[in-house]
C-alpha cells in the first residue's frame, strides 16, 4: 500500500519537521505565541506555493473521489495569518509537480500535516496563551479529521500502482524539503 510506502520513506522528513517546529514544547505546554507564529506562516508558505498547482493537477476521477472542494485549506491558514497580524505574501520561488503522482504525494504531506495539525489544535487550545487564537487551519476538518484522512488513504492506496510509488514519494519529499527550506 502505498500510504505505508509514504509513511516509511518519509519518516525522517517528518522528524526534522516536528524539530523545525519545536513540537515537543506543544505537549510540555512550553509551546509560545511566536512558535505558533513560525508554524503557521511556514504552512501558509507551503499552501501558497503548492495548493493550487497540486488541485490542477489532478484527474477529475481524483478530484471527485477526494472531494477537493472540501479540502481546500489556503483561505482557511490566511484567516489564521490575519488574527496573528502576520501578513499575506506572493509567491517568491518556484514549485513544480510533474503528474498527478507527483501531486497526490505533496497532498499525502498537506494531509498529514492537517492530521497532526487537530492534535496540536486540541492541545494548544488548552495552553496558557492560547486563548484567543482561532485554529482556522489545524482545525479545518472539525470532528471529520479521521475521516477525511481515512478517505485520502483509501483512494491513494486503491488508485496508485506499485510501480507509481516512487513518483508519489518524489512529490511527497518535494514538499516536505520545500517546507523544511521556506522562510
């Protein structure tokens, strides 16, 4: 299956994002307003650059099955800039995705950062300092999180084929690097 394909050969770039992030300090309740600050704006970078080119790059047989209308996150994450007095910004490098295999795995990296996202949702909804902040983006899904997650492994794990794996991880560790490299 090709999300457990994902979710190994991508491991050590989620570890450097969850340092990048400082995550550890969420569940120490060490977690600051500029932390959350650096979090959001690192995301909204990502989405920026890579929302709308990974949509369009996809089939309509995938469009459907995932129900992108529903995942669509951009405007959600600038409404989070917006309460934190961060502002919006344009594009400033260039982000490719070469098919849609390329596409559905830099989705697998914006999925699972929404997946980890209600859990730190959750947790800094409980942090002293917290109180204020609107979880626009870490909350998007609401109670349908699992769901919503559940659904994009499934269609990844019956439409993508053993010998498309590969693409599906080069787009995946081409978003996590942009990520990880994006100011």
């Amino acid at each position: 299956m090709v999300s457990e394909y994902l979710k190994q050969n991508t491991a050590e770039f989620h570890d450097a994002a969850e340092k990048l992030f400082s995550s550890h300090k969420i569940f120490s309740k060490t977690f600051t307003l500029e932390d959350y600050k650096k979090i959001i704006n690192t995301n909204y970078l990502m989405l920026l650059h890579s929302e709308d080119k990974i949509f369009t790059s996809l089939s309509d047989k995938f469009s459907e099955k995932l129900h992108l209308d529903r995942r669509v996150k951009l405007p959600l994450i600038e409404k989070d800039l917006s309460s934190l007095d961060l502002k919006n910004q344009k594009e400033t490098q260039h982000l490719e995705f070469a098919d849609e295999h390329e596409a559905l795995g830099a989705m697998y990296v914006i999925e699972g950062s929404t997946l980890g996202g209600n859990v730190i949702a959750k947790q800094l909804s409980k942090t002293e300092g917290f109180d204020d902040v609107t979880f626009n983006f870490f909350g998007c899904y609401q109670e349908n999180t699992g769901m919503m997650w559940k659904n994009f492994k499934e269609v990844l794990d019956s439409e993508v084929t053993p010998e498309n794996y590969n693409k599906v991880l080069s787009g995946a560790k081409k978003l996590y690097t942009f990520l990880l490299n994006v100011n």
